[in-house]
C-alpha cells in the first residue's frame, strides 16, 4: 500500500463543472496536507494547504480535510481549461518528512 | 522574484561521466532537497539538507551525492551516472517551519 494514493486518473470534466481530487494517507502522524498543480512539462506548483480539519476556501479551490478518516481532497468549482493539469497530494509529517502522490490528471473541456 | 534555479534544463550524458546539477535559491530558506519524477512512482525524494553543512539521505539516495556549503546553494552530484538515473529532477526549498515546497524548473537527465 503506497503512503499517499490518489484517485487515479485521468479525471475528465466540462468547463464550468466542479472538479473533486481525492487523497488518502497512512500515516495518522500527518500534520500538513499540501495540493500542488503540474502543468505538463513544467515543475509542480503549491496551490493550497491544510492542517486542521475541516474546509478551506481560496478563491475556486477548496481543501477538505478529515484526520479521522485520513483523508484530503481538493475542489475546484467553475472548472477553466486553464485547470487541466496533474495535482499532486503531499503529506507531511510533523518531522518535515513529505511524501507525495503519483498525481491525478485532470482535462476540463470546453 | 523568488525563485529556486536549476541548471541546466536538459542534459544527455553517457554512462559513467560524473555530472553535477546545480541549485541555487534566492528565498533564504533553510530546507532544500531534490526529487526525481518518474512515470508510475510520483516524486521520490533523493536527498535534503536542513542547513550549511547538514545533508540528509531520502528514499532514494544510490548513485547520488550532495553537498550544501552555502544556505543558497545544493548541487547534486552524479559521479558515475547509469541509465536507471535518466530522470526529471526538481530542486525545491523551503523555509524550516513550512512544509509547502517552491520547485526549480526541473533537469530531464538522459543518461546512455
């Protein structure tokens, strides 16, 4: 079993429509939930973080957290083209320790 | 502008030339490590470093070796790369206290 999964790909929605990306993690020492955004050939970039459980709102993007259920996923409403791309779940430990997802690709169609 | 810089973005070598990839962050962050991405198995860390002159192994430090003489500066060392190191690596960093990670553009090493 990998230490973080992700709902595999790819995740195919209509332009408008809201996009849901699911992680799961093993470790119950977790601390900090990261969602980074990969555009093809090019480096991953931090788009939002979560440490308590909950929601958190940044703009179209919403992290949910749930400890208890050891699980994070991410939102994005009023999906664009613009958001097609792999996101990828990191999970840290409070040590500093990060493990990452292999990432879910995510097409949103005109 | 912050920004973590690897160099370079792409590089051919045959087997067994040692090659060093450098990284350089403008952020002063204390935390820097390097990743590589492959198909099928996400990132892998390879190696990290806390702070001058602290380096630590990741998962997946064979092959590689790396050193950290200055805060801004990690430069990974490839002394006798093979073909199983053909690869993209990322060079990321970050402040102690913050584990959200900034990553440089990335080095597709190919390696025959």
């Amino acid at each position: 079993q990998k230490e973080v999964e992700q709902n595999s790909g790819p995740l195919s929605v209509p332009e408008g429509a809201i996009a849901s990306l699911n992680c799961t993690y093993s470790d119950r020492g977790s601390q900090s939930f990261f969602w980074y955004r990969q555009y093809s050939g090019k480096s991953p970039e931090l788009i939002m973080f979560i440490y308590s459980n909950g929601d958190k709102e940044d703009g179209r993007f919403t992290a949910q957290l749930n400890k208890a259920s050891q699980y994070v996923s991410l939102l994005i409403r009023d999906s664009q083209p613009s958001d097609s791309a792999t996101y990828l779940c990191a999970v840290a430990t409070n040590a500093g320790k990060s493990t990452f997802g292999d990432g879910t690709t995510l097409t949103v169609k005109p | 502008e912050a920004q973590v810089t690897q160099n370079p973005r792409y590089l051919i070598t045959v087997t067994g030339k040692k090659l060093t990839v450098t990284c350089s962050q403008n952020m002063n962050h204390e935390y820097m490590s390097w990743y590589r991405q492959d198909p099928g198995l996400g990132l892998r860390q390879i190696y990290y470093s806390m702070n001058v002159e602290v380096t630590d192994k990741g998962d997946v430090p064979e092959g590689y070796k790396v050193s950290r003489k200055e805060k801004r500066n990690f430069p990974l060392i490839l002394e006798s790369p093979s073909p199983n190191q053909t690869s993209l690596y990322f060079c990321a960093s970050r402040p102690l206290q913050f584990y959200g990670y900034t990553f440089g553009s990335g080095t597709r090493l190919t390696v025959v």
